[in-house]
C-alpha cells in the first residue's frame, strides 16, 4: 500500500496486487472492513468474543467453482472462532481473517446465503450464486481454501481447518430463532 488513497480502491476477484506472488490469483473481492458491534453500552459479544459486522460486502470464488460467495454488508462475525488459550499461536485476527468471515457467513446462512428473518442482515440478497445450499464439510472445506489463497501456512491452515470440523457443529446447527433471540439481546438492528 504505498499511501491512504489506496483504501479506496476495492479489490476485485482475480485483481493483480502488488508483490503477489507468481501464478498467485486474489479468490478475494472487496476490502473488508469492520465495524466493532455494541449494544449502546457495552461492545457485543457471544462466548467470550467480541462480535463484527461488516461494513461493505465481502465476495470469495472458491478454486474449485465458477461461483462467487458474497457476505453483505452488516454480516456478523466473531472473526475467527479460536478459543482463547490458542490466540498465542492463532489469534483470531490473523491472516485468516478474510476466509473466517466468509466461513462465519456460510454457517449462520447453514450455506444457504440467506439469513432467517428477523436476523441482522435478512433483508440483503441472497449471497451465493450455486443452486443448491453449501453443506457443512464443504463450508469448512472454503475455509481451507481461503487460508490457503491468503498464504497461510499448510500447518496453521490444517489446525484451523480440523478444529472446525470438531467442534463446527455447534454453530452450524444454531437455528434462526436462537439467531433472533441473541440479536435481540445483543440490541443488533437488522441491515
């Protein structure tokens, strides 16, 4: 980033960056920015983690597809969901950030793109592009490709990828009414 002009500019999917690598392709589109969510006295948060909304969208086209994932602006994440006595290894706002937050978007949609009614975020438009929804192990299996396109190391991008698929589970299946009720109390309006 060679000054403060270059925040403007949005990446796009497949965009040349500087000092990428060779054959290297940005799977990536959109400059993720976050808004730190709060319920007017204290910052939000859920299991301990404090909660993010984006502030414009944030698009990923996995290696393996010709479709694009795009989370909405408004879209809440905890970043990426490492229990706390592992940040000294994998903090949750690492290089990863980017692949966690689509990962985030794909559980609480339960890969369908859309949020159930109600939730912050309902009101966007559907953010994938396939007909059929995403299942779990290939959610988990996006976010395995993401830290990879974000240069993440095998190791780390492994660790990641298998605690997901240990414990994943319990977001995944957090349904919409627990989704509404935690909005609620959380004093989160919807998009």
């Amino acid at each position: 980033m060679s000054d403060v002009s270059d925040l403007a500019h949005v990446q796009q999917i497949g965009s040349r960056l500087d000092g990428e690598p060779a054959g290297w392709i940005n799977r990536f589109g959109g400059k993720l920015v976050l808004v730190l969510l709060d319920n007017k006295y204290t910052p939000s948060v859920r299991g301990g983690r404090s909660l993010w909304g984006l502030h414009d969208p944030l698009s990923y086209r996995p290696s393996n597809a010709d479709h694009v994932i795009t989370a909405p602006r408004g879209c809440v994440t905890d970043l990426a969901s490492i229990p706390r006595p592992f940040w000294i290894l994998l903090p949750p706002d690492g290089p990863w950030v980017k692949a966690a937050v689509i990962h985030d978007y794909l559980y609480a949609t339960r890969g369908t793109g859309q949020l159930p009614p109600g939730v912050p975020g309902s009101k966007q438009p559907r953010g994938i592009e396939r007909d059929r929804p995403y299942s779990r192990a290939e959610a988990d299996w996006i976010l395995r490709d993401g830290l990879a396109n974000r240069g993440v190391d095998i190791v780390r991008r492994n660790l990641i990828w298998a605690a997901v698929r240990l414990g994943g589970w319990i977001g995944w299946n957090r349904n919409g009414a627990t989704k509404q009720r935690e909005a609620a109390e959380q004093g989160v309006s919807e998009t």
